[in-house]
C-alpha cells in the first residue's frame, strides 16, 4: 500500500509543489515590501552608470577643439618595427 501512496505522490509532485511555493514566494515578496516600505523618491531618478560617464566625457572634451588632431604624416610609427617585422626577413 505504501508503495502505491508514494508513486501517486511522486506523480503528483509537481502539481502541488509549484502552488505551494508560489504561495510562499507571494507572501514573502508582500512582507519584505511591507518591512521595508517605500523606496526614497531620489532611487528612482537616479541616473546610470553609463549615463554619468557618458556626462563625465562630455564634459571633458567641451573645452577642446575637436578639429585639430595630429597628422598621420607627423606621427612617427604606426607601431613598433619589432612588431610588424617580427616574422619577415631582412632586405638587404
């Protein structure tokens, strides 16, 4: 008889298991909200990361003329010969 009750229970696991814990997710999320109260109206406006550094960028290059950059003919090398010629032999 006991190995009848537990197949039936088994079976029927997940029909009572997922309303049980429903409930109990349902009454802790309304208690922690009632401990808890209200969050402060400053949360809610506060701006994002990528927002204040966005701010942050522009503020820093407000001040700067952004149409005078160096020359690609002024610069001395791309990169470092060592490593554009690393692999390449030498012409004589």
């Amino acid at each position: 008889m006991w190995s009848v009750l537990w197949a039936a229970v088994r079976s029927k696991a997940p029909y009572v298991t997922f309303p049980v814990a429903f409930v109990v997710g349902l009454v802790g999320y309304h208690l922690e909200r009632v401990l808890r109260g209200d969050p402060p109206a400053a949360a809610e406006e506060e701006r994002s990361i990528a927002e204040q550094r966005e701010e942050r960028k522009l503020q820093e290059i407000a001040g700067e003329d952004l149409t005078k950059v160096v020359s690609l003919k002024d610069k001395l090398e791309f990169a470092p010969r060592a490593v554009l010629n690393r692999n390449r032999p030498e012409k004589s």
